[in-house]
C-alpha cells in the first residue's frame, strides 16, 4: 500500500506563511484567504457605515436644539470626506509595515471614537460646533480604513480571482453606506435593548427621538470585528518601508487610475454623501417636496450591489471594457441629470432621481472594472499600493462634492461632472480597453 501523502490544496504551505504565495496552489491557503476576505469585508461595511455617520445625523441636529446653518451643515457632511481622504494616504501603507491582523483589529477598534462621540454628542445640544467638526472628522477613519483594507486583501488572492475578492469587498464595504442610512431613521424611534437609562431627545415639534442610537447600535458590532480580526487572522510576508513604497508614484499608469477612480468612486461616493442635501436644495421649496431620507439611500446600495455582482464578472471578461462602460454610463447620467437641476415644477423630481440612478448604476461597474485592472497592470506589491493611494484620492470625493456644492449651482458642479467624465473615459478607451490598447487589463 502506497504511503499517504498530503492531499491539501496547500500542502508546501509553511506553518508561519514564510513561503505564501497566491500563484502557486501549493503555497497558498484558499480558506484563510477567503476567512480574511469575510471578517475584513465585515469591518468594513461597518466602517462604511460609520463613515456616512454624519451624513444621516446632521440633517436631524437641529431639530434636537442644535441652531446650525446650512453652511456649517455643509461642512460637517463634507468633512468626513477629507478625512478619509487625508486618512487613506496613512493606511495605505501599513499593510505591508503593520500586517493584516493588527491592522484590521486598531481600526475596527478605533470606529469606536466617533460611533461614541456622536452617541454622546446628539444627546447634549450644547455641544460645541469645533467639537462636532472634531467628531467629523473623527469619522472618517471609516473611510480611511478602507485602503488599508483593499492593499491587504490583494496580497491573499491570485490575479485569476482579483476582480472576484476585491469586488466583494469593496461592493459589500460600500453598502455600509446605504446600511446607514436605511438604519438610522429605524433605530432612532425607540430605545434599544438595554439602554433604557439613556432619555430620548425631544424634538422640535414635540415628539421623542433617540437620535444617539445611530451611533450607539454600530458599538457592539465594531467591537466584535475588532475580537475577530484578533482570533482569526493572520499577517503573510508581504513586506515594504515607506521608501520602498513610493516607486508608485514613478509609473505613469498609478496617475492614469488615479484619475479613473476618481471619476467612479469620487462621483459615487461624493454624490451618496450629498445626494440627500441636493434634494432639499432643488425641490424643497415645492408644496409636496420630496422626503430626502425616502431617497437618499437607494443610488449607494445600488451602486455598490452593482460592484459586488461585477467583480466575478470582471474575472471572466477582463476589468478595462467594464471600467470603460461604467465611465460612459456616468457620462449619460450626468448628463440627464443636468436637465433637472432648474425645475419648474416637483414632477421633474422623477427625471432628477433617474440621472442620478444611472450615475450609481455604471460607478459599480467603473469600480469593479478599476480593482481588476490594477492587480493586473501592478506586480504584487506595487498593486497593493496602487490600490490604495488611487482609493486615498477617490476618498477625497464627499468633501470635493460638498464643498463644490457651497461655491456653485447643482448645475455648474454637474456640467462639470459630465466633461471629467468625459476625459477620463477616453483614458479608460485609449490606455486600456481598445482593441490594441497599449495596455490591456
């Protein structure tokens, strides 16, 4: 009888993962693969949804007692924004420095910060309006996690199942957003299990809301996630410093994505941050105006199902054609919504929310499309990086959104939308997805 030899999948795989590779079948380990992609794509739906934290409360502050105006609403919305922005160009390099375990568990750890800061803030109205910018910005590490998270994630898996994972995570991730948004307007009508010792806050109109719930019920959840990260992940030998990383920044394709990117998740994440504040800002002057809160979060879960359902998609057919039909896409949804921004009347409402859903729809593909082309344009290391500095300058996309908002017109700010698209289309085309293309991914 012949002697039995190993039959798993990854049977050269050293116990300490000194020898990991994805490419080779022997010395990689599918199942701690796909555990990572499943607990880190959990934390960061949450960090998603903490990121977007502010953008469900502020609207409702100054019903509770708080006199904010709409230009400090603005900023508090948008702040969040550049945070994540400034935040993701910290992230992006610790994974290779830090690890996955013990990055993923200090920044499920560290969501705690703002989810407690905004439970205590919505129940005390005098809080100070520097401390509520702190606060914001002290969201955004939601946002920030997220390159760190990605960069990791494309160490684990091989280039043939790229688009899968990192699809995903990220569309999943991002339905923390419109999980927040659903959520919010649940919770804050009742005390949660356990918390009856904490009063509602009354609102102006005299009715109770227990608007401290929308931060209140992410605590328990983010502390898991940090225990989980703790217990079952583990770090693979993907090593770089700071120096070694920055040879990114010398490939003029990390400058062409960049750009990309910044026209699928910039517009999708900047537009879900905001989307809500345009609403009242275009048609809430009518009799019979549209209710924000009943809108705002179907474009974010829409955009993101989208980027999860293309990431095998993208697998299969390549990322460059499915980041090139995104662009164009969003260039007609700019487009048509452009044609609603001066209404005459609330019926134009419909045509309004259609362009914007037709935005949503093609960022998914456009994000899908760009998280498979980058592990395939980028060796492994320099892909993790990649990924995450071109997510760092995406991230910027709320705040760019909002504060473009407070300087010019709906309408300006969306012709101007609809030209960037524009241009970063035919990249996508000439670079990319051409027959011929000097680059196809």
């Amino acid at each position: 009888m012949p002697a039995l030899t190993p039959t798993s999948a990854h049977a050269d795989l050293a116990p300490d993962l000194s020898n990991w590779d994805p490419e080779n079948e022997k010395t990689w380990d599918s199942r701690l693969a796909w555990r990572t992609l499943w607990i880190t794509t959990y934390i960061l739906t949450l960090s998603f949804a903490t990121w977007y934290l502010v953008s469900a409360i502020a609207p409702r502050l100054n019903s509770i007692g708080y006199a904010l105006t709409p230009a400090q609403l603005y900023w508090l919305v948008a702040l969040p924004g550049l945070a994540g922005g400034l935040l993701r160009l910290v992230f992006m390099f610790l994974p290779p420095i830090m690890g996955t375990r013990a990055m993923v568990a200090m920044s499920s750890a560290l969501l705690v910060l703002p989810m407690l800061g905004w439970t205590l803030a919505a129940r005390d109205a005098t809080t100070p309006y520097w401390v509520l910018l702190v606060l914001s910005f002290a969201a955004g590490i939601g946002g920030g996690a997220f390159s760190g998270f990605m960069a990791s994630t494309s160490y684990f898996f091989p280039k043939r199942l790229a688009g899968t994972a990192l699809g995903l995570q990220a569309g999943l991730g991002n339905f923390g957003i419109g999980l927040i948004q659903v959520l919010l307007p649940w919770v804050v009508g009742f005390g949660l299990l356990g918390t009856a010792a904490l009063t509602p806050e009354s609102a102006t109109d005299g009715s109770l809301v227990w608007l401290h719930n929308g931060g209140l019920v992410l605590i328990p959840w983010a502390i898991l996630g940090c225990i989980l990260a703790a217990v079952y992940l583990r770090r693979v030998p993907v090593t770089a410093n700071f120096r070694q990383q920055m040879d990114i920044f010398r490939i003029k394709h990390t400058w062409i994505m960049t750009a990309i990117y910044l026209m699928s998740f910039g517009a999708f994440s900047g537009l879900a941050a905001q989307m809500g504040l345009i609403i009242v800002n275009v048609y809430g002057h009518f009799a019979h105006a549209p209710n924000p809160l009943a809108f705002a979060f179907i474009g974010p879960l829409l955009g993101a199902a989208v980027r999860a359902a293309c990431g095998p998609l993208c697998d299969k057919f390549g990322g460059a054609i499915f980041t090139f039909i995104g662009g164009a896409g969003m260039i007609v949804g700019t487009v048509v919504t452009t044609f609603f921004l001066q209404p005459t009347n609330v019926g134009q409402f419909w045509g309004f929310l259609t362009g914007m859903l037709i935005i949503f729809l093609f960022s998914g593909f456009a994000n899908a499309g760009t998280f498979k082309q980058m592990p395939m344009i980028f060796p492994k290391r320099q892909a993790g990086g990649a990924i995450a500095w071109t997510s760092a300058i995406a991230a910027f996309g709320p705040f760019v959104v909002g504060i473009s908002l407070t300087v010019v017109s709906p309408f300006a700010f969306f012709v101007g939308c609809a030209i960037f698209c524009v241009f970063c289309t035919g990249l996508a085309w000439y670079f990319y997805a051409r027959p011929g293309a000097p680059f196809p991914s």
